[in-house]
C-alpha cells in the first residue's frame, strides 16, 4: 500500500448516541467489542455507515443502510433508526479520517428538519476536538462527564476558530464532491475526502453503496453479493445509456396502441362509397338554408319585441307600483311624524324629571362629602359602611339583652384593640423617620411596594445596617421591572404609587373610633335601662336608617354629575326633534298632491302594453309548434333579428310553407350520418345524432369531422407506417441490448476469474466465481434472435405472446399490472462459488464455513471495490464482522492476516462467551460494558469508554499496537 496515497479511518466516538453516553475507539487496526447481550455493540460497529455514505437523512434508511433488526428478522424503520442514533440534541457521531492531506475529523449531529443530520468537517485531529464533547478533569474517577454548554452552535463555531477551512454542509451532491474526491494533487479538493472514486456518478456512488453495506455484513447471504456485483456491472459499463432497463410494459402497451390504429384506419378506407353519396346529399341541403335564417330572424326577432314588451310592462307595473306606493308611504308618514311628535314630547317631559332629580342627587351628595373633609368616597363608604354595621349590632343589643352581652363583650374588645393599636401607633410616629420607605432608595421600594406597602411602611426604630440593607436591595433585584409592574418568577404584582401615611390622621381616626365605642358602651349600662331602653332603640333605630340613607345617597352622588350631563343632552335632542317634525309634516301634505296625478298616468300606460303581448304570444305559439315537430330548427341563429314592425301574421306563413321542402332534405343526411356511426367510423359518444331530431349545428359538425377524417387519411396511413418502423427499431435496439448485456455479463464473470487466478485461501487452492441469471433472460434473449425487425410490418402477435409469458414467469404477475422493468438487479439472481482444495483436483460447488465465505467475499469485494477506486490509492477500511465467536478460532489468524495485507481492520463484537483464545487472536479487545459515569447527558444512556484497548503484547510489541496517547502514558523502569 502506498503511504503517500493512504485513506484511513482512524477513529469513531459516540456522544450521548446509540445507549452510550460517550464512547471513544480506534478502529485503525484490528479490534474486538467485548460486552454483555444487547449492549449496543452492533450499533457502534454500524455507525460507520453514516459517515461513508452521501446522505443527510434517515427517510428510506432501509436502502441506505439497511440497518437490520435481528431479533425481529426485519429492518429498523426510518423514526427508529433516527432516535437511535440521535435521541438528544446532545448526540454526536465523529469519525477521525487521515488522507494525504492530514487528518480530518467528520461530525454528525441532529438537523432540523424531520429525520435529518447535519455534518461539519474539521481539519483537526480529534484530540483537539474532544474537550468539547466531553469533560474528564473535575472526575476524580477518571471517568469524565457531560459538557453542559455542549451545542451543535458552539461546536461549529469553535471549528470554524480552529481553521477557517470548517465546513457544513447536507447537500448530497457537495457531500458527493466532499467523500469521494480523487484530485489529490488539490489539497482543497480532496482535504476531506474518505473514498476517491474514479467517477462520482450516480453510479458509481451507488455502487460503493452496496459495497460498504457489505463490508459491514460480509457474512450475508449471496443476494447481497449479487446486488452488489449487479451494481458494479452497470457501472462497469462505459456509458451510462448503456445501463439495462427495459420497460416491458411500456414496450406492449405501444405494440397494442400501433395495432388498433391500424384496424382503426381499415375501417375508415371501407367507407369511402358511403362519404361520397354524403358529401352529394350534404351540398343540396345546405343550399336551402336561408329560409332557417330566416325563421331564425322572425323568431329571434318576435323574442326580443317580447322580452322588450316584458321589460316596459314591468317598467310601467313597477311605475304604477312606485307611484302607488309613495303616495301609501307619504300617507304613512303623515302618521308616524304624528306619533314621533308625541313620543317626543313625552321623552322631553321624562328628561326634565330626570335632571330634577340629579340636581337634589348632587345636592345631597355635596353635603355629605363636605362632612367628610380629606377622605375620598371611597375611604367615605368604608366609613359608612362600617358605621351600618356597628349600628346594626348596637341595635340589635339593645333590642335583645342576650345579644347585649355580646355586644358589650365586642365593644370592649375593639376598645381594647384601639387602645393596642394607638399604642402602635404612638411608637410608630416616634419612629417615623426610620421607615424603609425613608431609607431605602426608589428602585428598592418600588417593587416591594408592589408587593404589599406594609414591607415600606415598616420601622426597624433605626438606621439599616449594611448587611441588612444588602440583603434588602439584593431581594429587591430578584423582581423583573416591566411596563407598570413587577415580576416575580411566573407572577406579576403590579405597581403602586407611593405616597407617605399620614400618621396623625391615622391617630385621629382611632381617638374617635374610641369614643364611639365608649358612647356605645353606655347606652348599654344597666343603669336606667326600663326607663331609657324604648328611646335609646328608636334613636338607634333612626341612627341606622340616617346612615343606610346617606349610603345610598352617597352611591347617587357618584354618578349624579353624568346623569345631569345625560338629562341636559336628552332635552336639548327632544327639543330640535319637535320642531323637525313640524316641518316635516307640512312637507309631506305637499308630496301627497302631486303622487295622486302621477298614479293615473301610469295607470294609463300599463293598459297599452298589455294588448301588444296578447298579439305577439299568438305569434310565438305558432313559432314554438313548427319547432317542435322539427328541433333542429332550435339550433339556427339568426344574423339579425326581424324589426318590430316586420313581426306580422302574413310574413310568418310564408316562412312555415318554404321550411317543409329543406326537412325532406335533412332526413336524408341524417340517415348517412348514423350509417357512419353505426359503422364506428363516426364518434357519437353523446348520442346527438341519435336523438329524433338533431340540430343543424349538429349535422354540420358531423359532416365536417367526416371530411377532415378522409382528407387526413392518406397522411394517417403514411404516420402509421412511419411509427411502425420506429417501433421495429426499438425491437431491434432492445435485442441488441439484451444481447450485449448478456455478452457483458459473461465478460464481467470471466475477468473476475481471471483476478481470482492465484488467489488461495487457507486449504483452498482454486476459487472460482459464478454469475449466476435468471433462467428466463437466456431464453428472452435466444427468443429476441429469432425476430425480423426491419420488415416494416408490425412483428407477429406469436412474438407478443412470448414476450407477455415472459413477463408471467419472470416477475410472477400479470403483464399490464405495471412495474415490470428489466434490470440488471432482476436479471442477476445470485452469486455461487467452486473451490478445489489442495488436495483435490476438480472444483467443488459445496458451502465453506464462516470465516472462510468472508475470506472469499472480502476477495471479491476488494477487486470490485477497485474497479470504482482511483487507481493508486490504498485504503484501511474497517470490516464489520458481528459475533466473531461463531468463526473457528483456527481460522483466525489467517483471516487477519488476509484482511491486514488487503487494506481491511477487521472490526468485530463479541460477548464475553468468546473463547480466551479468540480474544488473544486479535489482539486488541475493548470492554464497553464497565463503565458508567455520574454525569451523563440522559441518565438513559451513562455507558462510557475511552482511553483505548487492552491486549496481549510479547517484549518489544506494546508500543506496535497500543495509541499515540496510551504510549505516551509509558514510563521507563530502570530496574
């Protein structure tokens, strides 16, 4: 292999991807996954796919990566796939790749769109790339953690930081361009490629398709071999118009569609006697056809002078109607100006009380308030209120001396509690200037006073300490300032004004709240009660009434002022609709003179029409008769409709007599006309001409679409002839391809063989391969020979015949049921080999065991692969072999020492069943099941494993296959 030409995959790591939280390993040599069932080992191994392969989406994954569901004997479905590799936002998959121009790594991550990833490319190795993905050195377990901040954004921008020559892309085609560059004098042309082809065609990409898809399953059954080798023949071919898809369908659809057309024609030439007597027939009665016309014109015309007539009758009903009406709504509206006169005159009277009684409303409010200086009506029916309920107890206590206990008990507590809360409030007067509100700046108190004004309106009795004040100010800050109010977490407070208390007024409310309550306390002493009791209940009695009524009258006051506004609006409106209505009233009486003349004149006009329709409805009842014993008439349009005056009895029956002779001549088309139907050379799909009756547009159509079919026919016979041959041409083209195909894949096998010549693998001396096709290919094309395409004559229906049991057989359905295409997957049914042992003399057809089918597959593969390779290039390819324990641990080292020298690191899993041997054999083994880190990215998925393999190694061998990290983690023993 040529080290200046190599492309190597070097490295493959899995973040929060696949069950493992984050796993790390190099697949630059030979390799063994060790781990428990179901662990996900197969998953890692498969990854690989995503990087090697042009795509950026999981939607038809079972194509693109056929990843295999084992348990369920299936496939994973495109949503299943997706979520494996990629659950999280946090899910990575890195590939670390060296070419000529150095080491690169690619990065898959989620996309946005549905099932899709993106891919970044870096021209970095990925030891400058791995603190992004993962954080070793806060664990004191050696094991690492997440990276919190870890992002699709931060990784593509700490790339691009690194180099300026960082890309992303998910367009296939520039994907195409990226992985499969072969330029390599061009560092920027193929700095990131993994795979130079020779040619990037469809082809060609799809043909390494199938070939990486078995490298991962080289122990596959031999139908993946065969789409493989199916694949590479077409792309072995030097043109892509070469590539083999016959549509067979097609092919018998086009062969039926040339036959009916030519009986189509046949039938057509037979007619031509009938179409001459048709074209004799035709001419006479198209000579007597201006008496339609004019039975046309004298109808159109009698309908126009109708439909005029029907116009100006509704014109002059409507008039009549018009008139009659207005002089009913003039009436009407003498009556209802009458009634809106004195419902407004009442509406006026009403407004007028209504501005009375909002005026004594106002009154008697502005006199409450003015008992109530400083306080707002609000603080005002509070008091009220409150002094309602007092009164209302103090009633019922004197009213009833159970409830009188009670009361006292009430009364004597509230003076208790004024007395405790004057004391509160003498000490806060005294302390009154060490209000927070006075120590703490407006950005503080605002949302606090937002909150509840009582956190401001507190006293601590001195000036804030530091600490205090901190811890103030930092609580306030945790509030979001917004637009008039304040937000703590999901609840918003809103903001209040401050404005300081007014203690003393505070003071003075409670020194009278007490007195009340003392008055109060006396009327209920026992001392003079028979005596004073009667008076003291009606008093307070009266007291409560007084207070319910100035609660009353103060909800009045509030809007008093409005309802004024309203009473004034209300009387100044009714006012100027009196004196409109006056004046509409004289009005009126004026209109309804001049509308009574009016009426009689329409009246007048109405009665003329009416006798000129009778006259013409006559007219048209004889117009319609005629027409109905010949429909065809229907059909005519007139040049121009006859005047009004022309419109007579007299002219009419000149036109009846003349139209009789020209329907004895239409009688006698028609009846060629459906000969031809009937002899389907005529379409009638609609039956127009089988109707009793035809109209004459009709029979016109007819005759000409006849005339067109016979002037064309000449040129139809030399179009089919001409189709025919390019028919025949295709037949030909299509044997030839058949044949060339069936040449080249027999050319195909035999240079595979020839490769093959030399080749022995363990005991076998001899391999042979053979390509084998579907039976009835051999026999389609051995049939194709037996044709004779450039006859210039449609082949024989036996060659159809053939051909549609060819379809049967080969695709085992129907012919016509669509979707039967000839390819070269179709044609090419598997894939066999013979051996000769080396002690042996003739070659055998009998399978081989596992290890050893590989072998041969990996053979084969290795020259396909070349075939689509860039010549000059050496690769080092993992190849996915899972359960390496079913492989004869005898055949091991042969198997490695065969995948080594063809530029393949095998790369297999294996729980731990596999014989100790087995793992000694390869070398290199990774435990992936041991480790679990505390800081996953989804607790789901906590595996980890880095740090590279364990093995077995002789003196002198550690550093031949242990990483550039690990070696480096060596010390020298001086002992």
């Amino acid at each position: 292999m040529t080290d200046a030409f190599r492309f190597e995959i070097r490295r493959l790591v899995l973040v929060d991807s696949a069950g493992f939280g984050y796993v790390e390993i190099p697949v630059d040599r030979h390799a063994l996954l060790l781990g428990p069932g179901n662990l996900g080992k197969s998953s890692l191994l498969n990854a690989l796919r995503l990087f090697l392969l042009p795509e950026n989406n999981f939607r038809k994954s079972r194509l693109k990566f056929a990843f295999r569901n084992a348990r369920a004997g299936g496939f994973y479905a495109n949503e299943e796939s997706f979520q494996h590799y990629f659950p999280s936002r946090f899910s990575f998959l890195v590939m670390e790749v060296s070419n000529p121009h150095g080491v690169h790594c690619q990065v898959l991550y989620r996309g946005r769109g549905d099932l899709e990833y993106d891919r970044l490319f870096v021209p970095l190795p990925y030891e400058a790339l791995r603190g992004l993905f993962w954080r070793v050195d806060d664990d004191p377990d050696g094991i690492g953690g997440r990276v919190p901040e870890l992002s699709a954004e931060r990784v593509i921008d700490a790339a691009r930081r690194a180099s300026r020559d960082s890309l992303v892309t998910s367009d296939t085609a520039r994907l195409r361009r990226l992985l499969y560059a072969s330029d390599l004098m061009s560092p920027d042309a193929s700095r990131y490629s993994v795979f130079p082809l020779a040619d990037a065609d469809a082809r060609k990409v799809e043909s390494l398709r199938t070939l990486i898809l078995l490298l991962f399953e080289m122990s596959t059954d031999d139908r993946a071999m065969a789409a493989a080798v199916a694949s590479i023949v077409e792309a072995d071919k030097k043109f892509a118009s070469d590539e083999l898809d016959f549509d067979i369908d097609q092919f018998l659809r086009r062969h039926e569609e040339l036959k009916a057309r030519d009986l189509e024609l046949k039938r057509v030439e037979r007619e031509q006697p009938r179409f001459d007597r048709l074209t004799r027939a035709y001419a006479a009665y198209r000579h007597g056809g201006e008496v339609r016309g004019e039975f046309a014109a004298f109808r159109e015309g009698l309908e126009e002078c109708l439909a005029s007539l029907v116009r100006e009758r509704v014109d002059a009903a409507e008039a009549v109607e018009r008139e009659d009406g207005a002089l009913k709504r003039v009436r009407q509206r003498v009556k209802e100006l009458e009634q809106a006169s004195g419902e407004a005159r009442g509406a006026l009277k009403a407004a007028r009380r209504q501005r009375e009684q909002a005026e004594e409303d106002r009154r008697r409010g502005e006199l409450l308030v003015s008992r109530y200086p400083g306080c707002s009506q609000a603080e005002i029916r509070a008091m009220l209120e409150e002094a309602i309920e007092g009164q209302a107890q103090q009633l019922a206590a004197l009213q009833d001396a159970a409830q009188a206990e009670g009361q006292r008990a009430r009364l004597a507590a509230q003076l208790q509690d004024v007395d405790v809360r004057l004391e509160t409030l003498a000490r806060r007067i005294a302390g009154e200037q060490w209000q927070l509100a006075r120590q703490l700046p407006e950005a503080v108190v605002a949302p606090l006073m937002a909150v509840d004004p009582r956190l401001v309106q507190a006293s601590p009795g001195e000036a804030l300490d530091e600490a205090t004040r901190a811890t103030i100010v930092a609580f306030a800050r945790l509030f979001e300032g917004e637009s008039k109010a304040f937000r703590w977490f999901d609840t918003r407070f809103s903001a209040r004004h401050s404005s300081p208390e007014d203690l003393l007024e505070s003071r003075r409310h409670l020194q009278e709240e007490r007195r009340r309550c003392e008055r109060q306390l006396a009327e209920l002493a026992d001392d003079d009660a028979g005596i004073d009791r009667p008076r003291r209940i009606e008093e307070a009695r009266r007291e409560l009434e007084a207070a319910r009524e100035e609660a009353r009258a103060l909800k009045r006051f509030a809007g008093a002022e409005t309802r004024l506004e309203d009473a004034d609006r209300e009387i100044a409106e009714q006012e100027g609709l009196l004196e409109g209505h006056r004046e509409a009233l004289a009005e009126t009486g004026r209109d309804a003179d001049a509308l009574q003349g009016s009426l009689a004149r329409a009246r007048d006009a109405l009665a003329r029409i009416d006798e000129r329709q009778a006259e013409l409805q006559r007219l048209r009842a004889s117009v319609s008769a005629l027409q109905a014993r010949s429909p065809q008439l229907a059909g005519i349009e007139a040049a121009e409709a006859l005047a009004a005056e022309s419109l007579t009895e007299a002219r009419w029956q000149t036109i009846e007599a003349a139209l009789h002779e020209l329907d004895l001549q239409r009688l006698k088309v028609l009846d060629l006309l459906k000969d031809f139907v009937r002899a389907g050379v005529l379409p009638d799909d609609e039956g127009q001409l089988q109707h009793e009756s035809p109209g004459a547009a009709v029979i016109r159509g007819a005759c000409e679409q006849l005339g067109l079919l016979y002037r064309e026919l000449p040129r139809h016979r030399e179009l089919l002839q001409e189709q025919v041959a390019s028919h025949n041409e295709t037949v030909a083209s299509y044997r030839q391809a058949l044949r060339a195909n069936a040449e080249h894949i027999q050319r195909f096998e035999r240079r595979l063989n020839d490769e093959l010549e030399g080749v022995t693998i363990n005991d076998l001396a001899e391999i042979r391969v053979e390509i084998h096709c579907h039976p009835k290919f051999r026999n389609l094309v051995e049939e194709s020979e037996a044709i004779d395409p450039y006859s210039g004559q449609l082949l024989s229906d036996a060659f159809y015949e053939r051909l549609q049991g060819f379809v049967a057989e080969f695709f085992g359905e129907t012919p016509g049921q669509g979707g039967h295409r000839l390819t070269m997957d179709r044609v090419i049914t598997g894939i066999s080999y013979r051996t000769r042992k080396q002690s042996e003399t003739r070659l055998d057809a009998k399978g081989q065991s596992t290890s050893t089918t590989a072998l041969i597959n990996l053979e084969l593969v290795q020259r396909l692969l070349r075939r689509i390779l860039y010549p000059g290039v050496g690769l080092a390819f993992p190849m996915v072999l899972d359960e390496l324990a079913s492989v004869d641990v005898s055949q091991v080292p042969s198997l490695l020492e065969r995948l080594g020298r063809q530029g393949f690191n095998l790369f297999a899993a294996a729980t731990h069943s596999a014989s100790p041997e087995l793992i000694y054999q390869v070398g290199r083994h990774l435990e992936v099941g041991q480790m679990r880190t505390a800081r996953p990215y989804s607790p789901r998925r906590s595996l980890v494993y880095w740090g590279g393999p364990e093995g077995f190694a002789g003196e002198g061998e550690v550093t031949a296959w242990l990483g550039q990290e690990q070696a480096s983690l060596l010390e020298v023993d001086d002992e």
